[in-house]
C-alpha cells in the first residue's frame, strides 16, 4: 500500500527545464513543445536559480527583437518560488493558492531541481482506490489510536467518502476518529454512526 502524503509522492520526476544562457527563442520552443507557460531555470550546479514564465516573456521582451540577445537569466524571476520534496501535498497547495502557481519546482535539500509538481498532480490524491484508503484508514484506527480491546471500529469507504461505525469506550474517541480520517489524503467526506459503548 502506498500512502500519498508528500509532493515527492505526486510530483512529476521527468523535468523541463533551462539554463541561464538560453535563449528568448529557445525558451519559447521550448515552452510550446511542452505545453508549459513557465520553465526552471538551473545554474551550473543543478540548483533552481529562477523561473522563466510566459508573463516575464511578455513584459521584458515586449516591442523588442530579443530572441537571440536576452536570456533566461536576464528574464528570469528571482528568488524562485520553490517547494521541498518532503513537503506535504497541503503545504504545497497552499503555496500554490497564495501564489496563483499553476506549477512549482521541487527541490532536494540542497536546492537541486528533482522534480515538478503541479495542481493537477496534487489533485491525484482524489484518484485514490478506496481500497487503498480505507487499509491506511484501519492502519490508522488499529494500530495507532485506539487500543486493543477498547472499540469496535469499522470505516468503509465510497468515491472517497468515509462512513464509520461501531462503539467506542469514549464519546470523545468518536470525535477523534472522525477528525483524522478527514485527514487522509484522497478522503471527500466523512459521516459517523460512531457511540460510546453503554456500560455493563
């Protein structure tokens, strides 16, 4: 089972990218190759320098014959908005949202380009097999959050939707339950049949 938490689970490992001595014609052949409205561009050592887009085409060589004279690192923008490996699908959707990217690069620990990740990528966590939810969920429930022997939990799952059910010792639990499974990524919605075990 393999449980989609981070961008290095979703991102694109394939990268397009430029260096600093490309050319406006070359970056624009390149974009329109690709599909891509902005392009990484790297420095010598692999790193993430900045970000050519299709705005900074526009505004900085707008009226100009600057095809073969100005480069990506002249129109570049700096510093580049980057997104590490390791973050979390949330944490990159929320830079994406504040930002308006439609893509961002993915660098390692030493800013090193390893990937591209973009909204539709993020949006693969809704792709998910229930199957594959509802095992991460019940790894969850039965070996983290409830103690053995304390509840009697079931979560099925439909399209991403939740339903739990059974007993728990603690009304409070059910709350519990109910909050992280909203968390697993690819879950839409939860609902809960879950209540407290009546005492003997």
């Amino acid at each position: 089972m393999h449980h989609l938490r981070s961008v290095n689970d979703v991102m694109t490992h394939a990268v397009v990218s430029v260096d600093g001595t490309a050319p406006v014609h070359d970056i624009v052949e390149t974009m329109r190759r690709w599909g891509f409205s902005s392009l990484p561009v790297l420095s010598a050592g692999g790193r993430v320098a900045g970000v050519v887009s299709e705005a900074d085409l526009l505004a900085k060589a707008e009226g100009t014959d600057a095809s073969h004279s100005v480069t990506a690192g002249q129109l570049m923008t700096v510093p580049p908005v980057t997104v590490p490996r390791q973050a979390t699908i949330a944490a990159a959707a929320r830079l994406m949202a504040q930002g308006h990217f439609k893509r961002l690069p993915v660098v390692d620990d030493d800013g090193r380009l390893v990937g591209v990740v973009s909204r539709g990528d993020l949006l693969k966590i809704y792709l998910r097999p229930d199957a594959d939810i509802a095992e991460e969920l019940r790894d969850l429930i039965t070996t983290r959050l409830v103690p053995s022997g304390t509840a009697d939990v079931h979560a099925h799952v439909d399209h991403g939707v939740v339903r739990m059910e059974g007993e728990v010792a603690d009304p409070a639990l059910a709350d519990v339950l109910v909050r992280v499974a909203r968390t697993v990524p690819g879950v839409v919605d939860v609902t809960s049949t879950l209540h407290a075990r009546v005492p003997a």
